[in-house]
C-alpha cells in the first residue's frame, strides 16, 4: 500500500485521487505521504505501541500464564494500579496482548458448552413456536421487514407459518395460533415457547402471569405451555432452524407485492419443499409422518376469535395508554397488573372489565398525542367531602340560622382553608353551652368575622362572663380586650427626630 500510494503521487494525482483508487481513507493516504522509506521502516516495525509496552511484558506473560483466561482490560486495569507512569490506549495493549498469546502458545480458554442428544418425543406431544423478521425487496424497488411466525410439531418436524407486515400483537398472536391449529388439524398437548411480552405479563418466580388473550385462549383450548427461560434457546432448537430455514430459503430474492399473495405463496412453497423434503435428522419426509402423528393431536374446540381483542393495562395514576394520549378511568380502578378490555366503536373506545363484562369507561378518541383526556366523574370529588362536613358542622352547631350564616360566611371568604374551619368549630359544642355557642355566633355575625378562630375566642370569652358573680352584657365600652386592641400611632415628628438624630 506504501508502494502503491507513491507511485500514484508520482504520477500527480491528489491524496483524494490516490484514496479513490485504492478505495482506502484520505487519512490513511496522508499517514504515509510525506514518509520516506527508512520512516516507513520504523513505523512498520513500531510494533504500535509495542515499544511502551515491552518494558511490562514479563509482567504480563506472567499474569497471562498464571491466569490464562484474563482479560485485557483487567490486564490494562492492574497495569495502571501498579504503574503510576503507565499511558496506553486499550485498543494497543489488547493488540499487544494478542501477540503475546500466539507468539508463546496462550491461547485464552474457550467455555464449552456440552449438549446432550434426546429422545425423539411421541407423536401429539408438543409443538414449538418462535418469531422472526425478515426485511425482503418489494416490486416496486424499495424494501420492507415482514414479521413471521413458525410453528413446527416435534415427532414429524411438520411446518406452519404465517408473515405479517406489521409486528405481532397479543390478539393476532392469538388469531394466527388458531389458524395453526385448523392447519393441523389438531392440538399438541405442549406448546414450546419464548417468555415474549405477547405471552406473558411477569415470571412471578415459576407462577407464570399470562396476558389476557392468551390466558383466556389456552384455557380454551386446554394445552400446556413450556416457557423457555431467557438464554435457553436449546429447549426449542427444533423451531429456530425452521424459522431460520424460512428466512433463508423461502424469503431470500422474493419480490413483496401484498401480504395475501405472499402468505400464499409460503403455504405452497411448504406443502411444495417445505414439509416434503427429507427432513437431515429424521430421514424421513415430515409430511408423511405427519399423516400419522395427525391422528394423536386432540381436536380444536371451537371458539369465537371475532376482531382483535384489545387490552390495556391500568396505571397507577388511573388512565390508560392509547395511540400516544392517556384516557382516564374512575378514581380507585388501579390494581397491579390489572387491565381492561378496549372496544373501538368509531370515534369512541369503551373500556371494559374482563370478569364482569361492565363498562368502566367510555371517552371521544383524540386525534392529537400527548394529551390527557379525562371524564370529570372520574375525578376526586372534594366538594362532596366538604359539603358533607358542612352539614355534620350545621348539626353539631344546633341547626340555627346563625350557625349557617356563620358557615357559608367562612366557606365564601376562606374556601380553601373550609375543612380546616368547620372541624374547628365543631369543637364548640364539647366546650360551650349552646347559648354561649349563640351569643357567640350572634357577635361575630354582627362584625362580620367569618373566622372560626375568633368565633371560638369570643365563645370562650362570653363563657367566663357567665361564671362570673355578676355577669354583665357586652356593650361598645367592655367589648373583649383582644377585640379592641388597636395599633399605636406615631407622631411623624417624632419619627423625623429619631432618623435625624434630633437636628432640625
């Protein structure tokens, strides 16, 4: 490539020229333009880094010897612990240390894993399903990614599929199953599965939460299910060599047009090659085992699959998710892991409760995102709380006109603070009689204090009134002390006096 680069140069082309013909970076050709070949030498012989890195290189063959499977970056890591000095890239020591292991024969140990053979299961026992995708030319020039399900029985490797242009939801996952199943002709007695999001809500430790769909389908058609754990993909080897045989033979140069006319050709291509060529393991032809396997399948049940069932999980802020906006439903209606079945009537989706069939609630869809759209009986009703406070406060004060003048008084000037107010007020009647809670209100009335607070001073104080040995009436010149009290005026000469400091 030196070479090359300078016979280019020699010939005038520009570092440009010279990357576009020998489709290398322009980087690279300024790298070695101006070197002359005793600088190429040196470089090529730098060892990148090397040169760094030979003064560590007895300590690193002795970690590399003593533990054969370290990495570079705990090498490069106990490097700079012990070496303050030590300045080099990753990416060099990782070369180094590769060089290191083939020059002195050590390779890092590979973790084999061990499979074991087993038996070929019964006829009728189980069934594997997997997904994949596949993006494929389209006629009109372009690409798209179709979405594919496989299905294979495990006694005869006989093969069902179905492709989808969009990704699969819970209620088409469903739907394709029981096309499966009339396929067949029959139902295994386990399903050999993924723990995809379409299947399962949560693991819960081994006591499996299925989605509603799929809970409500198994049960109806009565079969077992077999969750892979995650990086086990071993349990259903069997199904993700035909889904990767699906992708690689039946989809590869294919032109899409519609998914009808694909789908159909896929069912012709398995009934054609797919489940008529020997089959590498069995040696036999899965099509023809299949005719007998057929006769240990249990019948499919029949079940209304009309539509496609849509669910939407509560949130903890009581509002569902639907095509970018949260719709809310009544206060009280979350619960972990609970959801609602979704009807889309038109411009309206109704949400309904799966046990019960009822209606929870029913909104206009927006056409906008990010919206929150909220009925307002779904809201927390705090008048309600208020108004039924007001009314046990009315009772505890005697039920007097004065008590609600008093009450609706307080409620019109401190509505925010009404709660608080009546249930001080209802106190009144466990210290005071209900002339002294009277008097009281009449005062308060009169000055219109609408505060529970000097209410309950006043009661308090016409309540000591009475105990005296001679009570006497309340008139403008023994008004209460605390009602009366007045600011102190200053004098504004004296005011300037002070700031002065006495000059005139």
């Amino acid at each position: 490539m030196y070479s090359e680069i300078h016979q280019l140069k020699a010939i005038g082309l520009n570092k440009a020229q010279v990357a576009k013909n020998l489709e290398i970076d322009v980087k690279t050709v300024t790298k070695y333009w101006e070197l002359t070949p005793d600088q190429f030498h040196k470089v090529q012989h730098a060892g990148r880094g090397s040169n760094k890195l030979k003064k560590y290189q007895d300590v690193i063959l002795g970690w590399l010897k003593k533990y054969p499977d370290i990495s570079a970056a705990q090498v490069l890591d106990w490097l700079k612990e012990h070496y303050a000095d030590f300045n080099v890239r990753e990416r060099t020591l990782r070369r180094y240390i590769s060089e290191l292991r083939k020059k002195h024969n050590l390779p890092k140990p590979a973790e084999t894993r061990q499979y074991q053979a087993v038996q070929e299961l019964p006829p009728g026992k189980q069934m594997q399903l997997d997904f994949g995708q596949k993006k494929v030319r389209t006629t009109g020039g372009g690409y798209t990614t179709l979405y594919c399900m496989g299905v294979v029985l495990a006694h005869s490797r006989y093969k069902y599929g179905k492709w989808s242009e969009k990704p699969f939801t819970a209620a088409m996952f469903v739907q394709m199953l029981l096309d499966c199943f009339e396929y067949f002709g029959g139902i295994a007695d386990e399903l050999v599965i993924d723990q995809d999001k379409l299947i399962t809500v949560s693991e819960n430790y081994g006591d499996i939460i299925y989605t509603y769909e799929f809970e409500k389908f198994k049960q109806s058609m009565g079969f077992n299910v077999y969750l892979c754990r995650k990086g086990d993909p071993e349990s259903k080897g069997k199904i993700e060599a035909v889904v990767k045989y699906y992708k690689g033979n039946f989809a590869p140069n294919r032109l899409f047009a519609d998914i009808r006319s694909w789908n159909q050709s896929f069912y012709d291509w398995l009934d054609r090659t797919g489940n008529r060529n020997i089959h590498g393991t069995t040696k036999k032809v899965p099509a023809d085992v299949f005719l007998m396997e057929q006769k240990y399948l249990r019948p499919v049940p029949w079940i209304s699959v009309t539509g496609e069932i849509l669910t939407r999980t509560v949130r903890k802020d009581n509002t569902i998710l639907y095509r970018g906006n949260r719709y809310s439903v009544p206060l009280g209606t979350y619960r972990p892991h609970y959801q609602l079945m979704l009807e889309e009537a038109g411009e309206k989706i109704r949400l309904i409760d799966q046990d019960t069939g009822n209606l929870v609630a029913e909104h206009t869809v927006s056409l906008e995102t990010g919206k929150l759209i909220q009925n307002n009986n779904h809201l927390r009703n705090h008048s309600m709380k208020v108004e039924k406070l007001f009314e046990n406060t009315l009772r505890m004060l005697g039920g007097t006109n004065q008590a609600r003048a008093m009450l609706e008084g307080i409620r019109a000037e401190k509505p925010r603070y009404a709660r608080d107010q009546f249930i001080l007020l209802k106190k009144l009647p466990a210290l005071y009689s209900a002339e002294v809670i009277l008097e009281a209100l009449d005062y308060c009335l009169a000055r219109k204090l609408f505060s529970a607070t000097d209410c309950h001073d006043v009661a308090c104080w016409f309540d000591r009134q009475q105990n005296e040995a001679e009570p006497y009436a309340v008139t403008e010149t023994n008004v209460p002390q605390f009602l009366k009290v007045k600011a102190e005026k200053r004098d504004i000469a004296s005011a300037y006096s002070h700031l002065t400091g006495g000059a005139r």
